[in-house]
C-alpha cells in the first residue's frame, strides 16, 4: 500500500489543482468504489454535485477533500487501497481502463477539468464521511486548521510529521502496548503513516530490533526512534516530491520514489552499510514477518534474546 510520503505527495498535487473548485457533475462508473457510501452511487453523485472542495487534507495514509455546501458537515474520503490512483485530467482526455469515477471541476484557465478516480483491484473507494472533534480539539491532520476529523478517520493516532506529536506521545503509546517495537509502530493507533517499508528503515537508522518488546523501549531510544521516524519519512517526501508530476497525482502503491537510498527494506544479503563503514562484514538479513518480510543488520540491530 502507499506509506505517508507517497499520500502526502497526492495531497499536495490536489491541494494545488483542485481546492476552491467547485464540482458541477459526479460520474460513478462502478459502484463498487462506492460500496462505503452508505445510501449509494446515485445518492453520492447528487450529494457532491455543487459542492466546493475547500480543502484537502492527510493524516497518515487517510487522504480526504473538505467540501462547502452540504446540507451537513461531512467531508470525500479517499482511500487509495492496493492500486487506487487520483488523477487530474482534460476532459478530453481517454478514459483510463480503471476509471472508476469521474468528477466535472469548474473551469479555471490552464487547469485540467477533470478528477478521476481509477483503481484496477478495487480495494480503494471514495465515500462521504460526517465530520466528528478532534478528541485533543487541534488540528486533524496536514492542510486543515480545523479540529474536526471524518469519523472514518477518528480511530487513527496522529502521524510521523504532525507538528503536534512529538517523541514522548510516542513513548506513552508504544509503553500502553505490550507486543514487539515492529508491530507496534506499524499499529496506526499508536503512530499512523508507518508501513512495512519505513518501519524497517527507521528501525535500522535508530540502531533497534522490530523484535525488541515495547515494555523494555527507553525514553531515549523512543527519541532515537521519533527521530529516525521523521527523518526517513522527510526524505522519502523529497524524493517524492522531486519526481511528481503534479499535473499527474499518482500513487500506484509502490515506494519507488525513495528506492535508491534504502538502506536495509529489501537489500538481504548484501552488506549493511553502518557496519561496512566500521570494517565489519555484516549482511541484511529477511525474515517473514506478517505476511510480508522484514530486513534488519542482526549486528548493529541486535535481537532479544527470547527472539532468536
């Protein structure tokens, strides 16, 4: 699934060339990408029709569109899932293979009229969600001043770079926990935004095991880690940002933006780069991890003792 940077790079395309434009028609090609609207296709096509986007807003990986002019407080959710894709175009554009729904925009001079929603495996949809407070009454998430979240979203912790979470949420969180440091970060009501990609770079950066129990994490390593946390995600939105297109906002599930400067996430058997640099010959090692895999330098990472 995409992580925070590659979402945060679509909020800011749409944020660009969506927000303050008025939707003048709704096209729902498939209602399946409509199954989380609850009175349906014909009901969500109407209820967005006329409505001004006035915002558009991240928290985590949850992507939404802040809307003027419905009849009660209620915002578009995204959800991009496995392959969803939100993409700015012409009206005289082709139809992509997937397009799955169609938003009219108002015309605006050298703007694409067009936000379409395609997504081949169908995991992803769009839906209105009423809006809820904030429990700790500040803002919901980047691009919003508002303290009200969707209620869709109202379960998810704040994420990696929201300005107001900091390392110590982070330690109380993971201490309420009793489960492997992993896990625990991945957990998006401990910390939202993380995936199994920057869960592993972090943790190699913070020189932790994703084995190590959250009973056991020092302030201090939870510093170290908030730190790496916020780090690998800030450069990986670089990197994203840098090869963005922003009259195509994609996200087609991959991290290929930050791929090149991975240092543990998918590099088994090579050598860890810490350890080459201290004339150690230590290689990344996998293992099976939920499904998927985890990478880790079992010198510089060590494990547990109960978990070897």
């Amino acid at each position: 699934m995409p992580e925070l940077p590659e979402v945060e790079v679509v909020r800011r395309g749409l944020e660009k060339w969506v927000r303050t434009r008025t939707v003048e028609s709704v096209q729902v090609l498939d209602p399946r990408s409509v199954r989380r609207h609850h009175d349906g296709a014909l009901d969500f096509e109407q209820s967005l029709t006329g409505c001004t986007i006035s915002s558009v807003v991240r928290r985590g990986k949850f992507l939404w569109l802040g809307l003027d002019g419905l009849d009660v407080p209620a915002v578009l959710m995204a959800h991009l899932g496995m392959s969803g894709q939100l993409l700015v175009e012409e009206p005289e554009a082709p139809d992509e293979k997937h397009l799955k729904v169609r938003l009219c925009l108002t015309e605006r001079l050298d703007y694409p009229g067009e936000l379409r929603f395609v997504d081949q495996r169908i995991f992803g949809g769009m839906f209105l969600s009423p809006l809820v407070p904030t429990p700790d009454g500040l803002p919901a998430g980047q691009g919003s001043n508002e303290p009200s979240i969707p209620q869709a979203a109202a379960h998810i912790a704040r994420d990696v770079l929201d300005p107001y979470r900091g390392a110590e949420d982070l330690y109380l969180a993971l201490r309420k926990r009793s489960t492997d440091l992993k896990r625990a970060i991945l957990d998006q009501g401990v910390i939202s935004g993380v995936g199994n990609i920057y869960a592993d770079e972090a943790l190699w950066q913070a020189k932790l095991s994703g084995y190590r129990k959250t009973a056991t994490i020092r302030r201090s390593e939870v510093q170290r880690l908030n730190d790496a946390l916020i780090d690998v995600m800030t450069r990986a939105l670089e990197a994203g940002g840098t090869s963005f297109d922003s009259l195509y906002v994609n996200v087609n599930g991959a991290s290929g933006y930050f791929a090149r400067s991975l240092n543990a996430y998918g590099r088994e058997g090579k050598e860890c780069l810490r350890c080459a640099q201290d004339g150690k010959a230590t290689l990344i090692s996998r293992d099976p991890f939920m499904g998927r895999s985890s990478y880790s330098c079992p010198t510089c990472q060590p494990r547990p003792r109960t978990s070897r």
